[in-house]
C-alpha cells in the first residue's frame, strides 16, 4: 500500500514538468524528487520517526492538489481569527492571491511565480540536505509557494497569518504548503501559521517554511494546531541565522489527529539567539510528535528551548529535541527542557532530549521529566474546596501558562488562551 | 593556557602500564571461525550435548545477523575470520594448589597487583582469573562452598552444576538479543559462575580479572552470577591487555539474575589497552551486560570505571521485573586521544513501584569521543516506577566530542521519570580558586576531576576505589582545553 501514495506523486511530478509552471525552482525540485524518490516515505526504521508511524496516513489515496470549492461564506469561517493581521490563504496546499491580503507595508507577500526569482532561487531549499524525505518532496512539488519578503530596516507590527486550509468535504486530501520567509537586514516581523480543514475526510498536509534572517533580522513564529481529528499535519521548519539575528519559535498543539513537527533551526553566524516554546495539550487518540534541531555551528550563540505536554486519553507524545554544537561555536550557551505530564493510564510519552557537543567551552544543559500532576498542590487545593475536577483544570492551566506566558503578542495570547480554555472544558 | 595545554600533552602522551606480554605457551586454534570451530571449542570444554547444541544455534543465528551501525563509534570492518577463537595457556590438567600454576602465569598476575595467593585472604577478595580465553584459577574456593557459594570458571560449572547453568545461561541476555551476544553465545570459552544460595550473605568481594595475552585472539568470555533469596554478593571485575599494533576484539556477555530481596552489585573497572596516541591498536570491547531483578524487592547495581579500549559499546542494564524492584547504574567513562565511547545504561520497568537511577560522568579529551546512549521505560503495568537519571559530561580541548542519547518512554501515568543533563568544561574560576590557594593547575584539574567522579567513585569498594582514582589520574589530571 504504501508504495501507492509514492508512486502516484512521483507520477504527478512527471505530468506537472510538462506544464508551463515547471520551470520554476526546476534543478532544485528534481533534486528533491530524486532525493524523495531514494528515500521513500519515513517508517519506523528511521531513527527519526521511531514513533511516529505515518503508515496509516499513507495507505490511504488523496486527491493530489485538487480545486477546492469553498465559499465566501466557508472561507470567512475557516480564516476567523480575533486578531488584526495580514491573511495569507492557502487552500489544499495552493497559495491563493485573491483571497489574501497582500497589500502590507514593509513586506511584500507574492506567489513565487510572480515574485522576486532571485530571491526564491537563492533561498528557497538552498542547500538543505535532504535527510527527511518530507522535506523533499514538499519541495518537489513547490510551485505553488509564496514568499514573505520584508524589506530591510521594516518593522511589520500586524502579524502575518498563513492559513493552510482542506477541503475534505468530498475526498481526502494532500496538501503542500510551501513558504519561504526573507526578513531584510534589521527588520522584524511576526508569522503566524494555523492549519484548518472542513468536511470529514482526511487531510493529510506536508509543510514546509524556509525562513531566512538577515544580520540583525527578529523573526517570531507561532504555529498554531489545532484542526478536525481527522487531519494529519507534518511540519517542516528550517530557520537560518545570519549575524545577530533572533528567532523566536512557539509551536502550540492542540486539536488534531497525527502531527509531526520538525523544527531546525542554523544558527550560523556569531551573536545569534534562537527561543523555541511548544506545548502540546493532547486527548484522544491523537498523536504529536515535536522534533527539534537546533545547530549551533558559530560561537557566541544562544539556544533557549522549552517544550510541555500534557497527556490525556490514549495519546501519545514524543519529543526529541537535538543540540549539535560543533567545533567552531566556542562559548555557546544552549539550554533545553521537556516536560510533561501524564493524566490518564493509557497516554504515554517518549522523549529524548540529545546533545552531540564537539566544542569544549560551553555551557550546555538539558532536562526532561515524565510525571503526573503534584499531588501536594491538588490536596492544597481540595482542602480549600475546590472540586477535584476543576483543581485538575486549574493545574492543567498553571502548566500551560509557563509556555503562554512567553507569547509575546497581546491578543494571540489571549485568543490562545482562550481556546485553551475551551479546550479544557 | 599554554601551560596547561603542555601539560595535556604530557598526559596525553603518558604510557599504558599494563602493557607487557607474558611469555607462556598457548594452546590456541588456528584463525577463522566456522561451525568447526564451536564444535572445537566445546569439544575441548568436554561439554555436555544440550551446550553445543546450543552454541551451534547460536551460531546459525548469528550468521543471519548484522553488525549493528547504530553505535556513535566509527571504526575498521572486522574480519571475524582472523581472529582467533580459542587460546589457552598450556597447563596441567588439573590444579590442585596455586603452586602449580606456571610461575610466567603468577608472575604476570603479580604485576598486575592481583596476587593469586592466599596471602591475599586479608584483603578477603576471592579472585578468579582469565588469561586469553579460560580461567586459571580461582582463588577461596573451600572456604566459599563451606557457605554453599558456588564460585567456579565457567567451564567446571558446565561439569559439575550443569542444571544450574543450563537453567539460566541466555536467560537475561537471549542468544538473539545482538550480533555480539549471538557472536558470544556461540564461542564463549570460559567465564566465571557464581551462585549465592538463599539468606547467605557473601562474606567476601568475589572478582575476576581478565587479561587478553596472546596476539589476535578474541576473548570472549560469559559470566553468569545468581543470587538466590535474601543474598548478597558485591562483585568485582578487572580487565587488561598487552600494548599491541593490531586491534584485538572482546565481545563479553554477563548476566545476573536476582531473586526476592537479593542483591547484587556488580563494579568493574575496564582498562582494556586504548590504543596508542595516534589511535592504532586497541581493543574493541563489545560487552552485553543485563540483570533481571525477577523477584520483588531485589536490587541490581551496577557500577563501572571506562578508561581502556580503543572502541566501547557497552549498556549495562537491568529488567525491573520484580515489584520494588531497583536497579542503579553509576558509571565514569573516560576516553583520550581516538577513544571512543558508546555507553550507558537500560532501565526497564515492568514492576510495580520500581526505582532506578542513574548517574553517568563522561570525560572526553584529545580527540576522543564519548557518547551516553541510555534507555529508561516504563511498562504499562510499572504502577509508581520512579527513575532519575542525571548525566554529565566534561569537555579538555576542543578536538573531543561528548554526545548524550537519552531515551524516555513513558506508559504510566502513575511513575515518575526526570532526567538531566549537562555538558561543559573545568571551569577557569573553579581553577583560579585553586591557584589562588596555592595548588598548581595540574593538581587542581585532578582534584576537580575527582570531584566530579566522586559521587561514581564512591560506589565502589575501598581497593577499586583506589584504583580508579589512580587509573583517572593517569588519564587526565591537569587536562584543561
């Protein structure tokens, strides 16, 4: 079975080339479907997908970047969000310009067709070893991405939204989300990506977001999951750091059926900062599963990392969170902590925080821990009569906190507090 | 910091001591391996059916295996064809003093500080030596059996406790469970055996020490120990091999089995030869190491010194199968110039209210690398399992590399698991402080460097205890990077 979906793509690949479209991005797209095609979807053989098993999302047959017949109506839904910004519509893994607001100041969002080339061809996928096949063949297939360009010195105050919208209503799909970020020399902005489908099929998305900073660049990413039990969401970031530059990751998992979420970040110049926070509130059957790499190839870096679950129903959780300090990046500073919590007798949690450190002068540190909620601070507030199920809830949300706490921007923090709180309910 | 990278370099370059070979007739097989060679080795063993058998299965398996690439250890394709599979000193049949032993063989012991003779019955250790492929002697023997302790070679155990090893022999460690165990399981040549019955309480450390002699041969020897209800043995092994060219294999399997309220504690101070300077030579130590805590209340630890060998992958673990049970794994594992390093430890919880802990110190300097692989799991049914795993690492120059590979899966919502983890240099003001006090910046690294072993170190018994501290000094004292 799982060779069906692999072939079909790959024969997909070959009847696009015909299309005019192809010739965009095209040496490094064979690359990439070459690179695909040798690899093979991950199974569990792989180190790096040891729990997760994408075999079940597989065998299934998708409608390979099919038209989606959403409304206006659909659409206002689909895309609601309390927040002033920019909204960048995908739907089943095509930009679309008509439905998004592109007209922003500072920045300039375009289809990579109609966009800078030079600056999609000297950044999209450059230099990316394909070592996860996911990563290739969304990059196979990336025609129909956009880029984020901020231009230099430019503070883009509105948060920038992507949405990854399926249309599952009548077949399951695949969708390929491609976006290539630039942020100039010394300007910020903030992006945002939420996934969210309609219908009851499965949708089953492969993302991929290349971001680029530039000397002095502030970048602040927040992906927010939290989609219809049936979609399946992998994940893939790559932040480069040039000189100076800080990042600021925050990936918050809460409704959804099978994520995965690769997060690799290059620090590769001196003087740069990377935060990377996640939190995943899982119930169910769902399974999510957070790696992260962050290479600390140039000294005087700083890696600062926190991720926390909690556990609910027969979930599962894994965390595998990679520092790699190599010989180069004396005096990097890298810290790094997974917590999680188990709240029923089914759920369970793998996680492997790693170090590979090939510098002497650092000061690296990771922790991890594996338990229930304290029983101290539920008696302490049982005594004071508060019911068990609400205690529950007023921990749950003490845990979560220490994540939200470090979302920087107003009113997304308090949208996601509140689903959160809805969440809980 | 020039001054202290001189003397880095000085004790980089300093000798391996044991290195000597011992001029003594063997008895050994020609290279290569093949269902012949189990069939001569066990032959030789005067080995019962069921055993050879069973090697033979092992060694079909074997065949069918890969070599496993996983480890984070980088080295030649062995040719398990040149090795040689059996070599034994040529000896008497039978010993029955120590006065018999070939005074080469007493000699060599002698210089390794491990005195074979019952003078040694003040310090109360009872040693059993292996040279090359079989055990030479076993010290104490009477007054352990007058306590029903079976303390034997391996290969008098087949003989003359065959219910007893056939009983347990691949029970904790199957001959399937990796390329080197199947590898051992089928051309183990001797080993030791222990037996503690029940309630008795091993009045002596029980030790063996292994020496690889002679050119090309492997060693592979198996080591089986039980302790029976309500006992206890605190035992000890000790390791080392001639300085030779050449890259030479141990691929050793050692399996404990505690039963309800025993307790085992296994420490071992590994100081296989590492190579020279320039990484040539060595020996590649491939060891499978497991207990089974397979009563409730037993407990399994292990404790461990890694100084030798060229290339280390090594996991000494524990089966928490028993309620309460609890395992503990304390390990110093140093590596210099190309040593590398692939250890760590498992913890599998199974029972109820099981506990584990783990404490791991890794020192990498030159251009070494020392990598912690650990598993810890807790199995559905392991109701209030607690771990707490801590693993440091310490850094001496920029040309090593320390790697940390924990893995944590969690199934209980009841059980408790923390680990962390930390990685850094001899910190310049921890030194500064010491200068300041008038100790030089030598004796100051071996003063921290024991410092932070100290917490290992202190499991050990007194005399291995010195030893390590000795053998750590040797290796690194002064490094800073």
């Amino acid at each position: 079975m799982t060779t069906e979906l692999k072939e079909s793509l790959i024969q997909h690949f070959n009847t696009l080339e015909k299309t005019p479209s192809s010739a965009l991005l095209v040496d490094t797209r064979k690359e990439a479907i070459s690179a695909f095609q040798e690899l093979g979807f991950p199974t569990t053989k792989h180190e790096e997908w040891k729990y997760t098993n994408l075999k079940n999302t597989i065998a299934k047959t998708y409608a390979i970047e099919s038209a989606a017949t959403f409304s206006a109506e659909d659409i206002k839904t689909l895309t609601a969000l309390p927040i002033d910004c920019y909204k960048v519509i995908f739907v089943n893994g095509i930009f679309s310009p008509s439905l998004s607001t592109i007209d922003a100041a500072g920045v300039t969002i375009e289809p990579f067709q109609t966009s800078n080339q030079e600056v999609v061809k000297n950044y999209f996928a450059k230099n990316l070893p394909y070592n996860d096949s996911m990563v290739a063949l969304n990059v196979a297939f990336a025609t129909a991405g956009t880029l984020i360009h901020v231009k230099a010195k430019q503070h883009v105050a509105k948060p920038i939204v992507c949405f990854y919208l399926s249309d599952v209503r009548s077949a399951n799909v695949f969708a390929q989300p491609s976006v290539l970020v630039v942020v100039e020399e010394a300007a910020s902005a903030t992006v945002v990506e939420l996934n969210r489908s309609l219908g009851s099929n499965t949708a089953f998305t492969n993302a991929f977001t290349h971001a680029i900073l530039k000397k002095e660049a502030y970048l602040e990413q927040y992906k927010i999951q939290n989609d219809i039990d049936n979609s399946n969401f992998v994940h893939n970031s790559q932040i480069v750091h040039e000189g100076k530059s800080n990042s600021y990751t925050t990936t918050i998992t809460l409704n959804g059926g099978l994520v995965r979420n690769n997060l690799n970040i290059t620090l590769g110049a001196e003087h740069c900062e990377a935060y990377l926070n996640g939190l995943y509130l899982e119930k169910g059957a769902q399974h999510v599963d957070n790696h992260t790499l962050v290479d600390h190839a140039m000294p005087n870096c700083y890696s600062n990392e926190l991720y926390k679950g909690i556990l609910d129903g027969k979930s599962t959780g894994v965390f595998n969170g990679k520092i790699w300090v190599r010989k180069d990046a004396q005096k990097t500073n890298a810290f790094q902590s997974n917590k999680n919590i188990l709240l029923s007798k089914e759920a369970s949690v793998h996680t492997k925080p790693q170090l590979e450190i090939f510098a002497d002068d650092v000061k690296c540190s990771h922790g991890a821990t594996t338990g229930q909620l304290d029983p101290e601070a539920m008696f302490y507030l049982r005594a004071r009569g508060v019911g068990e199920d609400k205690a529950k809830k007023m921990l749950v949300h003490a845990i979560a906190f220490d994540v939200l706490d470090k979302v920087k921007h107003d009113e997304l923090r308090a949208y996601l507090e509140q689903e959160i709180e809805e969440r809980l309910k | 910091m020039s001054d202290s990278n001189k003397i880095l370099e000085e004790i980089t370059s300093s000798e391996y001591k044991w290195g000597f070979v011992t001029d003594i007739d063997n008895d050994s097989l020609p290279k290569g391996l093949n269902e012949d060679t189990v069939r001569y080795i066990s032959a030789k063993k005067n080995e019962p059916e069921w055993l050879l058998e069973w090697r033979l299965d092992a060694f079909r398996k074997w065949l069918k295996m890969e070599e496993p690439i996983w480890p984070n250890v980088t080295y030649p394709k062995i040719d398990f064809q040149d090795i040689i599979y059996y070599s034994a000193p040529k000896q008497k049949v039978t010993l029955n003093s120590l006065d018999e032993i070939d005074p080469e063989l007493r000699a060599t012991f002698e210089k390794l500080g491990i005195s074979l003779d019952e003078q040694k019955r003040m310090t109360g250790v009872a040693v059993d030596a292996v040279i090359d492929s079989v055990s030479i002697t076993t010290t104490f023997k009477v007054k352990l059996s007058e306590l029903g302790i079976i303390f034997c070679s391996m290969s008098e155990a087949v003989q003359e406790h065959p219910e007893l090893v056939r009983k347990y022999l691949g029970s904790v460690v199957p001959v399937t469970d990796n390329y080197y165990a199947a590898l051992n399981s089928a051309v183990f040549s001797d080993g030791s055996f222990c037996y503690i019955p029940k309630g008795v309480r091993s009045p002596m450390e029980l030790s063996t020490y292994f020496r690889i002699n002679a050119a090309n041969t492997g060693q592979f020897e198996r080591t089986l120990l039980i302790a029976d209800e309500s006992s206890y043995v605190s035992y000890l092994e000790g390791c080392t091999a001639p300085v030779r060219d050449e890259n030479q294999l141990h691929a050793a399997v050692v399996e404990l089995v505690a039963m309800e309220k025993a307790e085992i504690k296994y420490s071992t101070v590994q100081n296989w030869y590492p190579g020279d300077k320039n990484g040539k030579g060595g020996i590649y130590n491939f060891v499978t190491k497991r207990g089974i805590c397979a009563g409730d209340y037993a407990k399994i630890s292990w404790t461990q010194v890694e100084t030798g060998s060229a290339v280390t992958w090594k996991y000494p673990s524990c089966i928490l199968k028993g309620d309460h049970s609890i395992g503990e794994f304390y390990s110093v594992a140093v590596t210099n110039n190309y040593q590398q390093a692939d250890t760590g430890t498992k913890m599998i919880h199974i029972g109820k209210n099981t506990k584990s802990r783990i404490v791991s110190k890794g020192i990498s300097a030159g251009h070494s690398h020392n990598s912690y692989r650990g598993l810890v799991k807790v199995m559905k049914r392991a109701e209030g399992a607690r771990n707490y795993s801590q693993c440091d690492s310490l850094l001496m120059g920029d040309q090593c590399g320390a790697h940390t590979f924990p893995y944590i899966e969690v199934e209980n919502n009841t059980s408790t698991v923390e680990h962390e983890a930390t990685t850094s240099k001899i910190g310049e003001d921890q030194i500064f402080y010491c200068n300041q006090r008038g100790i030089a910046t030598e004796k100051a690294v071996a003063l921290i460097v024991n410092g932070y072993c100290k917490e290992v170190l202190n499991q050990l018994p007194m005399e291995f205890a010195v030893e390590a501290q000795k053998l750590l000094a040797i290796s690194l004292e002064g490094s800073v990077g």
